[in-house]
C-alpha cells in the first residue's frame, strides 16, 4: 500500500497535511505544537 502524507509549512507557525495520492482534497492544518505532539504519539506505539 502507499499511504503516505505530505507536509508543508505555513507562515503562521501552522502546518499544511494533506494525501499524497489525491492531492486535490482540502488540507488539513495542524498547529506546530500539535503536528509534533502527534508524530511523538505515533513514535510510542500504536495509536488508537
């Protein structure tokens, strides 16, 4: 499978998230503390 996402930064300490395989869907916008708290949630383990 090739579930990937891609990021991109935004001016207003934001990020932009969206699916790398339909790239027309809207963007998710995550702040910089949230996207960070979530990639070290997924380090830990399982999330559910």
């Amino acid at each position: 499978m090739n579930n990937c996402v891609e990021t991109a930064p935004l001016d207003d300490h934001q990020l932009a998230v969206r699916d790398s395989k339909d790239t027309g869907l809207p963007q998710l916008r995550f702040s910089a503390t949230a996207w960070t708290s979530f990639v070290a949630a997924l380090h830990g383990g399982p999330v559910s």
